[in-house]
C-alpha cells in the first residue's frame, strides 16, 4: 500500500473513532422551562418526559426542568427558543397565540363544548397543524395538556354577569387572547406576570385574576381574593414543545422516542389534573372561598362577538375554527 493511500485509510478510521466518540460525547442535558411549583399536574408530567427519555435513549438525552419560571416569565422563554436558549417547555396556547395565530384560534374564549372536545382538536390533524404554525419560532409540539377552564377570583364581590366586572381592574396573561376576552367582558384588563399576581392582589393594584383552580390555588392567591365565579370563559390548551433545532438534530428513531414520551407525559398530566382539581377545589372551600357558578353563561358568551370579529381576521384562520368546530 502507498504512504498516501495508508495515510488515507488512518484519517478515515480516525474520522470513523471521532465519530463514535462524538455521539458518546453527545450525551445533552436538555434545559426545561416550566412556570409552575414542581408538584403541579404539568410539572410532575414534564419531569417524567425527562425521565422516560433519559431511559429510552440510555441517557443520550436527559432533562432538566426548571420550574417557578426561573428561567423567566412565559413571553421571553418563548422568545428564548428561537435563540436556543430552552430545548423543551410547555407553553400556554394564549400566549403561545402573540406569534402563532393559529394558537390563538384554539385558544378562543367558549371555543370547545368539553375537554374531550379539546383533546379531539389537539390529539388530532388540527394539533399537526398547529405544530407546524410553531416552525418559525423554532419550535415542534409534540403533545398536549390540559390547562383546565379559566374563571375570575376577586377581591371584593363575585361576578354573575358581566355587568359586575365593568371598571374592575382584572389581572391577565401578557398576550392578545386574554386581553381583548377580559375587555370584552367589561372589565379593565392588566397583564401582569404569574409571579407578580399575589403582591398586586395584597396591594389593590388589581381587583382580580382569572384563572383554573389549580393555579389559582397553588399560587396561594385565595388567600387574598375569597370571591371564584365560575365562568369558564377560556379553556386553553398548552404544548408540550422542543426546539426545532434539536428535533432536526434527531434520529428518526429518537424523534420517535421523543414523541412517545411527550404523549405519555401528557397522558399522565391530564390524569393528574383531574385529582388536582379536586384537591384544589377542596384547599379552597377549607380556607373560606366562596364559590359561585355561574349558571347563565349565555351573556358571557354573547359578550364574545367583538373578540372573534377582531382575532379571526383572514379566511385561514376562520376555515381553522370551522374546523375545530367541526371536530366531534
Ligand atoms: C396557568 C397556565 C400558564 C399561565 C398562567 C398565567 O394556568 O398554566 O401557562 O397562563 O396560568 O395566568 O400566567
């Protein structure tokens, strides 16, 4: 054999060593983001992700979820994903709805009959479609939780119409769909972040929130608004997601391995939210909240018009609520 053609082979087996080493080397610690304490229903879920990946890939791929927003409030852990600053999170449709107009649509006020309902759309074609309105801001959702149904608290009076939020000072999500349902309520919408909600609840900055029980518990924001009206005004899906970057970097095997753990994950969250619900609802009647719901939603409903005049604005996104509306 030539010098050069032995030279060659040497560089080719030394490429071929890089390699294997590489992939051993390639072990990643993926960054979670997660707004929530760790032993709510979502965050339980998102560290079983974790490990179900973990096991699956022989720790090729493992998680690390940082929960109580550490990493930052939900609107710039978005905006982190584009810059790969995050690999995986859950995200709230309404906020995830400011870049990708189709989470908006699914996360229309009064848009799904039940939570099966829900789990129909974003189980479905319509959760592919959805995926895919995520692609520019580098993200791939790979399954749904439930994020419950969204209702008032407040400080003072409880809410049986509309009528009684008018001039009231209501805190909501930094994002369009929350904003623009609250108003059309009558009510005075302020976006706040999550973790600033219980000072300004203290301090009279707002009269109220909305939100479902368990977050509304866990928050321990009944210990200053004693008033849930249930409404059940937004019931808003949220997304299980990884960057893009990563799910391109993947296998077909492993993005496989990805998207199974994804769904057991949020299999296991849905389970745990309906046990939370019922341990949050409990936690709030021990500490004195008066709950009221809200038997006659229809002017609730009706108050709605103006919103999906506004948000569902090109023929897209109204053949997208069609569809979910048709979904059985
Ligand atoms: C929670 C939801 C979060 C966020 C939060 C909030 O129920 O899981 O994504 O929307 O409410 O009100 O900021």
């Amino acid at each position: 054999m030539k010098i050069a053609q032995r030279l060659g082979r040497i560089a080719a087996l030394a490429t071929v060593s890089a390699l294997c080493l590489g992939v051993a080397a390639e072990a990643r610690e993926l960054r979670g983001w997660n707004l929530h304490v760790p032993d709510y229903p979502g965050s339980i879920a998102m560290e079983k992700f974790g490990e179900i990946l973990a096991e699956k890939t022989e720790g090729r791929y493992t998680g690390s979820v940082f929960h109580n927003g550490q990493l930052g409030d939900q609107r710039f852990a978005i905006e982190q994903f584009a810059l790969d600053g995050i690999d995986f999170a859950v995200f709230s449709g309404g906020s995830l709805g400011d870049f990708a107009t189709a989470l908006q649509i699914v996360s229309m006020p009064y848009i799904f009959r039940s939570a099966e309902h829900m789990y129909a759309v974003v189980d479905g074609e319509i959760g592919e479609r959805l995926s895919d309105s995520l692609a520019d801001h580098n993200m791939v959702a790979l399954a749904w939780y439930t994020g419950g149904a969204r209702s008032f608290y407040t400080v003072s009076k409880p809410i049986n119409e509309p009528a009684d939020l008018s001039g009231m000072k209501i805190r909501v999500p930094d994002a369009e769909i929350f904003v623009s349902t609250v108003e059309a309520l009558g009510a005075n919408a302020t976006p706040l972040a999550f973790g600033e909600v219980y000072t300004a609840l203290q301090t009279g900055v707002i009269d109220g929130a909305e939100n479902n029980s368990p977050s509304f518990e866990s928050t321990r924001h009944y210990e200053v608004a004693k008033f849930y009206s249930l409404d059940e005004h937004l019931m808003v899906p949220e997304a299980l997601v990884v960057s893009k970057t990563l799910w391109d970097s993947l296998s077909e095997e492993d993005q496989q391995t990805f998207r199974d753990a994804a769904r057991e994950s949020a299999e296991l969250q849905r389970e745990l939210w309906a046990e939370r619900e019922e341990k949050s609802n409990a936690i709030l009647a021990e500490a004195g909240v008066q709950v009221n719901v809200v038997e006659d939603k229809q002017p609730f409903i009706d108050a709605m018009g103006p919103v999906y005049e506004k948000l569902v604005n090109t023929d897209e996104l109204r053949a997208l609520l069609q569809d979910i509306q048709a979904v059985e």
